[in-house]
C-alpha cells in the first residue's frame, strides 16, 4: 500500500456535445493558444505593430502547431502503425471495431487531439514563421521569432497538464512510496509525474524569457531570445527525459531516449543564436536575419 503516493484516475473528457467528446487535454490547448494570443498582443502594442498582423499570426501558429505535432508524432514515434492507418495521421479519429463515430461511421471512434509531438511542434512554428514572414515582411524572421517563443513557452505549460489528465507520456516506477499511481492504466504502482515536472519547469522558462524581453536590451539582439528559448526549453526535456518511460518499448535500452537525441540538435541551434555576431541589430529592419 502507498500511503505517500496519489491516486490518479480522472476522466479525460469534460463535457460531451453530442457524438463529440470536449477533453481537458483539448481545453488545454484552448487556454494555452489564448494565453498565448493575449501575451503576443501585449508585445505587438508595446512594439507598435499592426493589430491586423498579430491575427494571421495566430493562425499560423495554431496550424503549425497542430500539424506539426502530429507529424511529428507520426514520424518520429510511430510511423510503423501510422503507414497502416493514413487516414489517422490527420483526422481526429482512432480504429475501433467497436465503435460508431457519429452514430453512422462503423469501424471508427472520434479522439479528439491525442498522439502530439512537441518535436515536431517546434519545426512546424519555425516553418510556418518563415512563411508567415515572406507574406507579411513587416519585420524580420528573427524579430518574430524572438517575441512569439515566450507565448510558445507558457503553452507548453498547459500541454503538458493536458498530458497530465490524459495518463500519457508517463514517468519511470518511483520504485518507493511518492509518486503518482496512474490508475486509468491499470496500474497500482507510483510514477514520477514526467508531464507536471515539465510543466513546473516551463513555467520558469516563460518567465525567464519574460523578463529577458521586457527588463532587459537583448531583444534589440535578433535571435538571442529565441536561442534563449531554444536552450532552455529543450535542457529542460532532455533532463526531465530521464524519468520517463520510453514512448517506444523498443527504445528503452537507448543510449538516450528518442526525446532527448532530438532536444541535442535545437539546443546546440540556441547557443548558436545567443552568442553568434551581429552587425546590425536595428530590430526596425524588416530584411531578415
């Protein structure tokens, strides 16, 4: 018996709409893009830019985000059952002999946004900024970069809370009596909380990075503040990734996890950021860097 550890098993769907499910994990990602949108905007007014800008601006993140964390998911952990199932990859919809999505589609259940990797997160922001960036030249790649990663970083609190709810991306046994027993698993044994240590942390990463844009000049330096983050975030994951159990049973006797051989190259990408030359830092430019 755990006298220290906590029981968790709550349910994963916060109120249902008809034949669709609204998830905690979904609200989440809901808090996370409006907490999101609201810290951007406070940036751009005290910048000076364009409301209309920051509204195409969410709409790529959103998008970019979504999809690039599907895909991520998709071909870094688990393209052997998703080469099967392509229908999977972007609809929101799991196989399920048993199931009947919308009272007339047999073989199929609705999952809402389930199967999300924050790898591949990351690139589809990047990508989607620089196309964002070619359409709307207001400024430089770099400038955008350096502002819409503390709202990146905030999110990644709630995404992970939303993991959280959902029992997934689990830690490693505890092998004692802390920890958290994932019952909806069918587990009476305690893990270490992997998804709320990562939220704990992200938490400081925001703030750091916060405070870096408006207490101190390396904002006017493009690109130091998105290395900043690039650092941070990523040696957060990697040491957090000790903990966890190996999304891929494959992979437990890895050197190191899938999670932390992808978090080495973005972390070596930051340092490059943070301390690379500079000839001019005249954020006003709109050429990119």
């Amino acid at each position: 018996m755990h006298l220290l550890s906590i029981n968790w098993n709550p349910s994963e769907v916060l109120l249902n709409i008809g034949p669709i499910e609204i998830r905690y994990y979904s609200l989440m990602f809901i808090i996370a893009f409006s907490l999101g949108y609201y810290i951007t905007k406070k940036i751009y007014d005290n910048e000076g830019i364009e409301i209309k800008y920051l509204d195409s601006l969410f709409m790529y993140a959103v998008i970019a985000t979504l999809l690039g964390a599907r895909l991520g998911e998709v071909f870094f952990y688990n393209w052997p059952y998703y080469q099967n199932h392509l229908i999977e990859i972007l609809l929101p919809i799991k196989a399920d002999a048993n199931a009947t999505l919308f009272g007339f589609i047999e073989g199929y259940k609705f999952t809402g946004f389930a199967g999300l990797a924050s790898h591949g997160a990351a690139i589809g922001i990047i990508v989607a900024m620089y196309l964002y960036r070619r359409k709307y030249p207001y400024k430089s790649l770099l400038w955008i970069l350096d502002r819409i990663v503390i709202a990146v970083a905030i999110g990644g609190v709630f995404v992970r809370i939303g993991n959280f709810f959902n029992s997934e991306i689990l830690g490693k046994a505890t092998n004692s009596d802390f920890g958290v027993i994932f019952q909806a698993k069918g587990e009476d044994f305690p893990r270490h909380p992997a998804q709320l240590y990562e939220a704990f942390c992200y938490v400081f990463v925001f703030a750091i990075l916060y405070y870096t844009y408006w207490k101190t000049n390396k904002k006017d330096k493009q690109g130091y503040i998105f290395g900043l983050f690039l650092v941070l975030l990523w040696t957060v994951r990697f040491f957090v990734e000790f903990v966890k159990k190996a999304q891929i049973e494959a992979r437990e006797e890895w050197l190191l996890l899938t999670g932390q051989w992808l978090s080495i190259p973005f972390i070596i990408a930051g340092f490059y950021f943070m301390f690379r030359e500079t000839k001019n830092t005249d954020t006003n430019k709109s050429t990119a860097s």
